[in-house]
C-alpha cells in the first residue's frame, strides 16, 4: 500500500499523462527512483521539464535485515 503522502506525486503523474495523451504530437515521460540517505528515495519525473519529490522510506518488514535475525524467512525476488 501506497502511503497517502505520495498521492500528490500520482495525480501529478495522471496529470501529465492526460496532457500527453490529449496532445496531438509525440511525447515523452521518464519516472526515476533512487535511494537517498536518511530513509528517503528521490522521485523525478521527466516530462518537458523535471518534477522532483523527495519521500520517506521504510523498506517492508519482510526485507530488512532484522526481521531475518529474528527468524522470519527471507522473500526471494520473483
């Protein structure tokens, strides 16, 4: 589940793809995520110009290192 703070970042996300669906023209959108430090990713969208977001992260229980120590059984990657 999504936390509510990131639904700005979705209808803006919405927003420029109406606007490039609606144009009459080629177009182009790039959506980037990394990690920065602190527990936060960066998210930069490309669409004409560059949209930057910067959000909390905290990986899900089942992936950090702890739960592991603790016994819970590692998810593997599909």
């Amino acid at each position: 589940m999504i936390p509510e703070q990131h639904r700005h970042i979705l209808r803006k996300i919405e927003e420029l793809y109406e606007d490039l669906f609606s144009h009459d023209g080629y177009g182009q959108m790039e959506l980037e995520m990394r990690f920065l430090k602190k527990g936060q990713k960066e998210i930069i969208i490309r669409c004409g110009k560059d949209y930057r977001y910067v959000v909390d992260f905290t990986p899900p229980a089942e992936n950090r290192p702890e739960a592991v120590r603790r016994g819970a059984t590692p998810v593997s990657p599909g």
